[in-house]
C-alpha cells in the first residue's frame, strides 16, 4: 500500500465532507442551518414528513430520517449524480418527530448535500471537488472515480469459513455519506484542516482557510446529546471520552472496508486507520492507543465538554433515584436500522440493530446491569460502569416513561418489548424451521411408502383430505426453504442483500407468498375433511397446530418487512 496513491474507500467519513460543505456555505451567508429544508429543496422532498428538518438536525442525526440498507448500490458511479430523484423516490417514512432521538441516517446526511446542490448550482461531487479537495490539494478524493482511481482501489475481502473472498466494488447511492473514496495522505490533509482551524499549509502555496476559526470551532462543538452528561454529537462528529481525554471520531464501514477517522482537538492528534476486510479495527486501536499515550489521565476534558460524560472512581454513588430502579430495565434497541423496509431484518444477523439488555441485579446488588456488567447511579438518570468506561443516560418521554437508552455519539437505543426480542425471534425462527422440516419429511415419506392411501386407512381419503395433506408438505417445504435459503445468505455475506437485490433475493421472497396460497388450502382442505374418517385425530391435531406454526411464521416474517417486496 502507498498512502499517497492507493484508493482507499472511507465509507461514512464521507459524512465529515458532507458537513464541511454545508458549514462552508453557512458561514457564506448561503443558507440557514436552522430552517426547513424544503425552504431550499422544495415541496416535493420529504413528502410526508414533519416540519422542522432542518440542517442542523440531519447533520446531528437528529430529524428523524431513517435508512432503507436493501439494493443501495449501482455498479457504474455516474449513475449516483441524479441525487435529487433518488431522494424523492427513496427517502423512507419518518422515524420519530425531529429533534428528540438520535436515528443515524446516510439518507438525512445526503439530503443536506441535496441542500448543497439546491444552493450551489452544481452536483454535490463537483462541489466539494472545487471548495474542498482543490483547495486542499487533496488530488486523489473524489465521491465519483474515474476507472482509472478504481484500478488503484485495494480490494475489500470477507472471511467465510476462514477464507477471504474478493467483494465486488460497488458504489452507494446516498453517495455524499458514503461513497468517497481517497488515500492516506489526502485523509491527513483533510485531517489538518480540522485540526488547524480550517487551514492546512500548501506545498506551492501558503495554502487556503476551507472555513474561518469561528465555523472550525461551531463544527467541533457539541450540538446535541440525548443526557447533559453523555457525549454527544457535534456536526457528523462524535464525541467520546476516554482516560479524560476528549476525541471527535467517526468510523466508515464499506462491505470489506473499515475506517476509523480520531481527532484530539486539545493536543491537535489526528489518526486515520484503514483496512480491507469486515474486521473492526478502529475501536480496539484507539482504545490501545489512549491506554499507551494517555494513561489514567483524570483531568476533565477541555472546556467546550465541561464535565459532560466524564465521571471517576471519586464521583458520590446517589441513593435510590426518584422511582424504583426496575423502571429502566428492559430491551432496548439500537436506532440504527431501517423500520418500514425489508432492511429492518439486518437486525437478526446482529450487525445492525444491536440490543441491550438491562435488568437488575441480584441479592443486595445496587445499581442495575447492562448485557451483565455493573452500573451505578451517578446521577438523575445517568448511570457510569463499575469496572469500566462504560455510561448510560436514559431519556423520558413526555409522560415520563424510560424510553431510550444513550451511550453517546451515535448510539441510542429505543426500548423494544420482551417478544421483540431478536433471540427470541432466532429461536423461534429456527424452532419452526425444524417442524416444518419434519412435516416436509413426514409427508414425503408418506408419499414414498404408498401414496395417499396408507395401509393403516380402511378408508380411502376425499378430495379435501388429500388437499390438506397436500397443502401441509407444500406449505412445509416452501417455509423451509426460505428460511433456510435467507440463512444461507445471511452467513455467506449480508452484503449480498444490502448491496442490490439479486434474482436470489427475489426468488427467496417468492416462497412465503406461495406458502400463503398453501395455508389457505390447508385451511380450506382440514375444515371440508375435518369429519373425513380418512382423517385420523392425530393428524387433525397436527395440522391445527402446523397452521398455528404457519401463521406465527408470518406474523415474524410481517414483524422483519419480508412479507413481499418490500425494499
């Protein structure tokens, strides 16, 4: 690898660019990063969501635009610059109402570079090409590559059954949050414009401020969090604390690419880690790197933070908080994933969608646990592990009820219900994937050892009768087969179904449909035979409850978007 010459592709640091150009346009006079967007994109964007989305909100994650993650990718990257019809026909249904929760969004961070198109009079790619990449001689970013940058990308691998395989280069269509693609060394220059106030010194030129001093120091401000002593977010940053030192952060995920952008604005520190497979590095790196260069620091972080998330061994353990500490147990779920497409059913693969579990614990325990580890209560609903970094603030609904659970930067957590579960949901899933099997094996060893009519039958079955058999193996094997098969391509690389919807995908979603149409015979065949001597009690008992399996599958698959097509 060459920094200055290999394509490295940065997935979501495409976000910091993104704000970069938006801020600069602020700072200009150019627009109003507390108004209505649809002031600049017009009625025809966001169609159906609340008033209130504004700049600021989509570049905290704030204005409650989700993600769709299925078929976001094109093959050839001149097909991204149509951004607007993309946003008009893609945009998914509102989240939650703007300015309340943190819903990590590609889409909302492209609908601000639409804003930045809408203003500028030129694609977003153009833009930040002339006003960023230019100015800071970064020659080797571009957000829509020529082959010949492609030719110089490193490839990205998976590991399937510990062997890498080579993942297709593909580009996102949010492309302004996700599809940059540049080198180590121009990474650094960008780099050294946020740490030195928007100014990075040419090598033929005293070089040239992309912001002033004042928009350097709004960027790298908090602007939202969830509890006063959570970090938060600033503009596309997010804040974290750790050893007391005060780091801006944000990682890039690309199907076979990881990337970790750290600033430390107080020491001016920048670090840039870049690899090529599904392996996070980011995290344990910088975790390594704080506990190497800034060991046991207790001083809080500078002022811009205060005391905000930081917390030590020395901060008073409160008493009981107002209400019983059960109110803050539960399940809560990551915001991170789509709500009104088939993408939400990333979430059971455990990527996206992660859950925490709190609970209290048990004896004399104080506090509470979460996924196991200790947490006391440092303040009104803000709780710091024992034996960790580790900090939770909860955030109350109207009427007062716990309803999220923040960790900082882009980790919230919306409680969910016990029997929304994802383990539970797996366990089912793959309990009637079991009976379902065995129905399929029983009715076809039925068939083989004599057809319809068994040597233990004085009566040869009607029409209905046979129906419903027939209807039960079909339904059985049709329902088999799909869980089977959306497992199959779960293990073998979810990418497959995030990347573009492949003929696979689209037979695999074929399959409930037709086990719907042989529930219905099943349904219609048992309640016209269910007095056919043919019949014996047994089966009509097995078939009652092969139809309460059946709808229980659908009601799941209803839950997960995979009813139909759904995208």
């Amino acid at each position: 690898m060459d920094p200055e010459t290999t394509i490295l592709r940065v997935g979501s640091i495409s976000k910091l660019v993104a704000a970069t150009a938006v801020l600069q346009l602020a700072e200009r006079g150019k627009l109003d990063l507390s108004a209505d967007v649809r002031q600049y994109l017009g009625e025809d964007v966001l169609v159906g969501h609340p008033l209130g989305i504004t700049l600021q909100r989509l570049l905290t994650h704030t204005a409650g635009v989700g993600d769709k993650f299925v078929g976001q990718t094109v093959a050839d990257p001149a097909e991204l610059l149509n951004l607007r019809r993309y946003l008009i026909e893609e945009t998914p249904p509102p989240l939650s109402p703007p300015g309340f929760f943190v819903n990590y969004s590609s889409v909302g961070i492209s609908l601000a570079a639409l804003v930045v198109e809408s203003i500028s009079g030129m694609p977003f790619a153009e833009y930040v090409e002339t006003e960023i990449f230019r100015p800071l001689e970064m020659m080797n970013s571009n957000y829509v590559p020529d082959p010949g940058m492609i030719a110089r990308a490193a490839s990205g691998y998976s590991r399937l059954f510990g062997r890498f395989r080579l993942i297709e280069l593909r580009h996102w269509r949010t492309y302004p949050a996700s599809s940059l693609v540049s080198t180590g060394h121009d990474m650094a220059r960008f780099m050294n414009a946020h740490l030195g106030g928007g100014d990075v010194p040419s090598d033929s030129s005293p070089g040239r401020n992309i912001f002033s001093a004042q928009t350097h120091t709004d960027f790298h401000r908090r602007q939202f969090t969830m509890h006063p002593r959570v970090p938060g977010l600033t503009y596309t940053f997010w804040e974290r604390v750790e050893n007391g030192v005060r780091l801006l952060w944000h990682s890039g995920h690309m199907p076979g690419h990881r990337t970790g952008f750290f600033l430390i604005p107080r020491d001016g520190i920048g670090l840039f880690i870049n690899g090529n497979s599904e392996f996070s590095l980011e995290e344990p790196f910088i975790t390594e790197f704080l506990d190497r260069f800034y060991p046991s620091v207790v001083s809080p972080p500078e002022e811009t933070v205060g005391r905000s998330g930081f917390h030590d061994s020395g901060d008073e353990v409160l008493g009981p908080l107002p209400g019983a500490l059960s109110q803050y147990t539960g399940r809560f779920r990551h915001s991170w994933y789509p709500r009104t497409s088939m993408g939400k059913a990333v979430a059971l693969t455990g990527i996206q969608g992660v859950e925490r579990v709190v609970r209290l614990p048990g004896g004399d325990g104080r506090g509470i646990l979460i996924d196991g580890n200790v947490y006391l209560p440092r303040a009104p609903d803000f709780f710091a592990e024992v034996s960790g970094d580790g900090i939770a603030g909860f955030w109350r609904s109207l009427k007062g009820e716990v309803v999220f659970l923040y960790e900082g930067g882009m980790n919230g957590y919306h409680r969910i219900r016990w029997y929304e579960s994802v383990n539970l949901h797996r366990v089912a899933i793959s309990l009637l994937a079991v009976i379902f099997g065995a129905s399929l094996f029983a009715g076809v060893r039925s068939w083989v050892r004599g057809g319809q009519t068994r040597k233990d039958e004085t009566v040869r079955p009607g029409l209905p009768a046979r129906l419903t058999r027939c209807s039960a193996v079909m339904m059985s094997g049709l329902l088999t087969l799909f869980i089977l098969g959306m497992a199959l391509m779960a293990v073998t690389g979810v990418y497959r179904i995030t990347q573009e919807v492949r003929w696979p995908l689209l037979g695999l979603l074929a399959l409930p449909m037709l086990a719907g149409v042989a529930l219905l015979g099943l349904l219609g065949g048992l309640a016209a035979s269910w007095r056919d001597p043919a019949l014996q009690s047994r089966e009509r008992v097995s078939y009652v409850g092969l139809i309460l399996c059946a709808s229980l599958t659908f009601a799941l698959m209803n839950y997960w978007m995979m009813l139909g097509y759904r995208f």
